[in-house]
C-alpha cells in the first residue's frame, strides 16, 4: 500500500522551516559542512539537508540531535540538567493520570458546565 501524504497545516510546515533553518545557521556558525553534521549525527548528509529545508519525513529524533550538536537549546533550555528534571516530573505527573480513556456511555449524566 503506498504511503498517504496528508498535508501538513501551513504553521506545522512554518515551524518544521524555522527549526531547519536554525539547525542550518548553527551548523554554518561552526563552519561545518552538511557531510560533517551526518558524520557527528551518524545520519546521511541527504537527512541533514532535509532537515535543513523542513522536511517532514525527518525522524523527530534525528531533528532533536542535529539541533543539539548545532547548538540549539531543546525546548529552550540550555542546561541538560534541566532536561532530565523536567523528564523526570513529567513521568511522576503521567503516573497520576488514568492509564486509559473510556468514552462516556451514551445517557449518562451531563458534566458541561
């Protein structure tokens, strides 16, 4: 069966760009060249340049490492520290939640407010 290619929403497409442009200029500021970033990334060039030109078939992962190798902060944060700590809350936070969602059976009470 051949791959679906649902179009992206136009700001979705907007921020693959940016962050493709960002991990570009970073790769630039350090004089390397695409084939040096796949080396340190262990990645083809051809996935550095289409991350560079916001392509969606990049694996988030791959984006993820290339920005931190270009000197990106991830999610804003420059401390790596900072990083695992948030992990971390985020996992005791999951932890409280619900494993799983159940619909409401039809006829039960309204809750909207």
């Amino acid at each position: 069966m051949a791959k679906r290619n649902v179009p992206l929403r136009p700001h979705v497409q907007d921020a693959l760009t940016i962050w493709g442009q960002l991990i570009k200029q970073g790769r630039i500021d350090r004089k390397w060249t695409a084939k040096e970033l796949a080396a340190r990334a262990n990645v083809s060039e051809q996935t550095v340049l289409a991350a560079e030109a916001g392509s969606r078939g990049a694996a988030v992962g791959t984006v993820i490492d290339l920005s931190d190798l270009v000197g990106i902060p991830i999610f804003g944060l420059e401390d790596r520290a900072e990083l695992a700590i948030r992990r971390k809350r985020g996992e005791e936070m999951l932890a409280l939640l619900p494993s799983r969602v159940r619909r409401a059976k039809s006829g039960s009470a309204d809750d909207d407010f």
